[in-house]
C-alpha cells in the first residue's frame, strides 16, 4: 500500500503527480534542484517531508538521470524507484549500471502533458483517462511492480505493458516523427510572404500544429530516441525522393497520396478501439453570443451526444459555420429537428 | 451585368457556384460530359437552357481544358470565360495558345471546397466568407474583369489578384507542401501493431488529418504545380538530411525545432490578419447529453464569445474534457463565474 512517495524534479508531471497523491491522502515530499520550483511545488502540496518512502519517482530529464540515482539509492536503500520519461531503453540501460538494481526500478512514460511546463501549470487529474506505459524488465520484483500500478490506477490513469524497445519504437512513430515532420514543414514558411500567408487554411494549421512545441524538451527526446527516429526519417526521405522522382507521372503520384491515405486509416478514433466513423453535421449560425447554447439545448432534448465540434469563422462576416460530429443516427435525427424548426442546417455528409 | 451564366463541369465546385447564382436570381445552364452529372446538377439549378451567357465557367480538371476551351468559344464567341482550377500558370499557358482569348479569360481560384466532391455534394454558400483568387493576364479586358468580379462578389466570396505565377507558388507553400507531407508522414503508419497505433494522440491525428484526401484529385493537382511543389520538397529534403545528420548533437536538432515554430508563427489567425493569442480555459465535464448546453448558456449570459472548441474524451471515462477558446478578458470572466457556480475550471493557459 502507497503512503510515502518522495518525487525528485518538480515540473508539470512531477508537481502534478504529487498533487493527484495528496488530493488522494498520500504523503508527499518534493524535491527540485532549483530551490524556487521545489519551494512552488511544496506549497501546492502541502510541504510535508517524508522519511522511508515506498516509491521514489524521477520526473526529470533523463540526462540528469544517472547522478540522481546514485544519490537517492544511497538515501533510500529500500524504496522503490520509477521515472517518467518519454524515450525508455536508455533509462534501462542506465538502471543496469546501477547493481541490483533494476529489480526495484520501473521505468514508465505517462502519456499526458501540457503546452506549457512548470510547477505552476500542474494539475491533479493530467493523468485522469490517460495511458500510463510501463517498461517493466523481466527480472522486475513483482511488489514493486504493485506499487506502480498501485500509483498509476490512483492517479486515474490505465497502465499499459511493453517492452522498452517496443516503447520507443512505437513513439518513435506516433509521436517524434509526427512531430519532426511538422516542424521540417512549418520552417520552409520562413520568408513566405504574409499576403501568401493570408490564404493558409486549416490543412496547413493542422499539419503544422505541434511545431509550436518547445525545443529544448524536443532536443532531448529526439536525441534519446536517435537510434528509432534515425530509421523512421530515411523511410520518410526515401519516400520524398520518390515523390520527387514521381512529379512527371500523374499514376505514381496517385500512390503515393493513396498510401499515405491508407496509413491514416489505422489511427483508432479518439476513443480507442477501432476509428469510429462520424457523421458531420453543418450549421450556420449568426456569430452572436447564444447561438451555440440554443443549439446545445436541443441537442440534449434530443438526447444527441456531440463527439467533437469544429467553429469557423467566415472572415468578415457575421455568421460562423458550426460542424458538429455525430453518431450517423444522431445526425439524421438532429439535422431533421433543427431544419423543422428554422436553423440552417446543411446536407449531411459523412 | 451578369444575368445569364453557362457552367461548364458539374462537380462540387461548378454545381456550388449554379446553386449560388440561382439563388441571386441569375440564369444558369449546366453541363457535363457524364449525363448522369449534368441532369443531376441541373435538377437542383432548375434546369434552364441559356442562350449567349456572358460568362461560361470552366469547373473541370485542368487536363481536360483545352479541349473544352475549343468547342466553348466556338458557341459562344462572345463571352467571357473563366476557369476554378487550383493551379493556374498551366491555364495561363494554355490560354495563351487560343489567339485572342487571353482578354476575355480569367484564371481564377475560389479557395472553398469539401470533403467529398459530386454535384451532391454542392451548397449555395460554399463561398460565402471565402476568398478567391483572381490571376489574370496584363491584356485582360477591364469588362471582362468586372463580370468575374461581380460573380465572386455575388457569391459572398473576398476577392484577391495575383499573378498566376505567385499564385501557383503560393499554393504550393501553404496547400501543397502539407498535403504531400502529412500523406508521406501517414505511410510510414502501414504496418505498425494496433496496441502501438491505440497509443496515438492528438498531434499525430493533426499531423496526418488531410492524408485522407482523395488521390485522383490530388495527382491532378501535384502534376500541375510540379515546378513550383519540386523546389518545396527538395528544400525540404535538404533540412530533413540536416535532421538526420543532427541526430547526435541536441543542439543542432534544437536549432532546427525552433526554426519550425518560427516558421508556424508566420500562419495569421483564423479570422485572417495578425495572428490571435488565444487563453484555453478546460473544463471537466459529464459526458452526458446537456453539459455543453448549460456551458454555453453561461457563455450567453456572461456575453462571452466562444472562439473555438476541443472536446477530450477520455477513454473508459464518464467524464469529457472541454477546452473553450477565448480573448483573455473573456476566459478570466468566464473562468470565475464558472467557478462560482460550481464547474469544474481549470486554471487558466495562454
């Protein structure tokens, strides 16, 4: 049972996993090598000092890793210990340097975060509905194993095993890739003229979204994941050099937008489980507070659940083009409904 | 003054721009090569035959243009023409070899489209709030203009000029360039686990968002804008080599992340202009039928208005997470009313 948790590095994940503990009941320890963030975090979560704790966790860049290893096994011969970081195989084989212990050490990466770091953006329940992955070793002892599940289901999150290669290579794809590609295509608008910028729309915002992320946290995860990334970036430059190679044939070019299209397809939807397909539902609307309200009411009176909600505004004018996500059926049963009583809802598309 | 308008293609675009016209009192003729097309776009346009329109739309892919061009200016020898296509010094070039025509053709673009294509899929007011292009040649004839300029005004679209070849440049940097991008990005997704691809979130789901774009007519549009689409890829090319050669010195990966958010801060915001700094206020939700109404009946009361809006929902979950976007006066009023009056807010993000 988890009662004592010291947490070393006292950022977004670290403050925000010590105020989830606290909020529930658990005894807390902050500790941060820049004095002012540690004193922000204690006093988020009440300032306790804790002697003899279950489980040490290390939410710190995985570079500083090692030397604060060595100083809290040395402090805390019995605990168990966990980090947070995103990239896994090289926190293992830090772990293996250490004697002994990789038995007491979990190495897990939960898959939460924020625009924005520190302290201060800290939140009891980031973890709340998330996936929590655990990098476990084969020679892992099973009660310290207990205590991270223990600490993971607290805190709302649902743990998920894979071995660390697996990890990194899935992040590799899903994450770092995504996220080197965004930011390669958002620096070729450098210099762009802003007349030309003018005529951007939402493919161009969504595709360069995630370029706004910091670099000096992205600098350590891409280098920690070199190896991974490595391969990912000669697949993706072996395919533009054949879409280079291919801007004379029409048919090649097809195939390529093809597979890209069938590559999308295996992203699950924002559930999990297998990608729903949602009907979209139109709506123009006066761009005046009330609007969206008035048509949120008669989505409940019609029992309709919205799965998303995408607003734009028509620039210079003063209607806004609402498109709601929809179950097929909610969206036949609210199209008919509203257009019955005088909204302007557009044909159903899927 | 336009008042008869022959379009000649029934697609999405051609079928949108009938509807629009109809609507404003202007007669329209549709035609299209597929029978099944044209009686279908002329159904919903109300059927007419026109006789000498003064402007005939070519609402057709580029390849098949000149062909049309010819039989077209043999029956209407009078009119001004004027095309839709997404790439333009190709038109211009073809233009150019009808002796006589470039004064009474408008290369133009209408930057409005949807998901799906097909006359069934045309609204009135594709192009309402929208812009479009206009990129006619130093010989075009000022009444020739004034009647494109009359319809794209008709139709509640903004008007822009541009040359031909800074169109076509343009388009390539913010349209091309992240088509090509997020397809090549979501091939490198075929083969991988389903647990990996569960782990998913929304930067990927962003990043990859318009990989599901139809291929047949995105090779039209590569193909035609290859000159311009060449030289993006390759500097792309280069600084994804530079990437890769980075690998092993965070620094040198730091520098080229930073130049992408420098280069995402070049894209205005969604109501056109300077970029908008937006404040994020998330709230946690019921995931039942009449939350978002009751939010956004406060957001009426308070006279706030709501600039967009994310919903989270967490997997395995009763719970929704809701991120409002609003001016920063707006999010702090909002913020504490709602809090006052027991919602779920979290602290206010920039």
């Amino acid at each position: 049972m988890l009662s004592k948790v010291r947490i070393v590095g006292s950022g977004l994940i670290g403050t925000s996993i010590g105020l989830g503990l606290v909020q529930r009941g658990i005894a807390v320890e902050m500790v941060d090598s820049e004095p002012s963030a540690q004193a922000l975090a204690r006093d988020l979560t009440g300032g306790v000092v804790v002697l003899d704790p279950e489980l040490v966790i290390f939410a710190l860049p995985t570079s500083g890793l090692a030397q604060v290893i060595q100083s809290e096994i040395a402090i805390n011969p019995q605990s168990t210990f966990m980090d947070v970081g995103s990239v896994k195989n090289e926190v293992v084989l830090q772990v293996k340097t250490f004697s002994g212990l990789s038995t007491r050490f979990l190495p897990t990466h939960p898959m939460a975060g924020r625009e924005i770091g520190g302290a201060s953006s800290a939140r009891a329940d980031l973890f709340q509905g998330r996936r929590w992955i655990l990098t476990p070793e084969p020679d892992c002892a099973p009660e310290s194993k207990e205590l991270v599940l223990e600490l993971i289901t607290l805190l709302g999150a649902a743990p998920i095993e894979l071995s660390a290669l697996d990890h990194d290579a899935a992040v590799a794809k899903i994450s770092h890739l995504p996220q080197i590609a965004a930011s390669l295509v958002a620096k070729q608008l450098s210099g762009t003229p802003s007349e030309w910028m003018e005529l951007a729309g939402q493919g161009l915002r969504d595709t360069t979204r995630i370029a706004g992320s910091d670099e000096k946290l992205w600098k350590e995860i891409i280098y920690s994941n070199r190896a991974e990334i490595s391969e990912l970036l000669i697949s993706l430059q072996n395919d533009l050099t054949q879409m280079i190679e291919s801007l004379d044939d029409p048919a090649k070019i097809a195939e390529l937008i093809a597979a890209g299209r069938e590559g999308k397809a295996k992203i699950p939807g924002k559930h999990g489980g297998k990608a729903r397909e949602y009907s979209y539902l139109p709506i123009v609307i006066d761009d005046k507070p009330g609007q969206l309200g008035a048509i949120f009411n008669e989505c409940a009176a019609m029992q309709v659940n919205v799965e998303d909600l995408n607003i734009e505004h028509s620039p210079g004018q003063l209607s806004a083009l609402i498109t709601l996500s929809l179950s097929a059926d909610d969206a036949e049963k609210l199209s008919s409904h509203l257009t019955s009583i005088g909204w302007n809802v557009h044909p159903i598309r899927k």
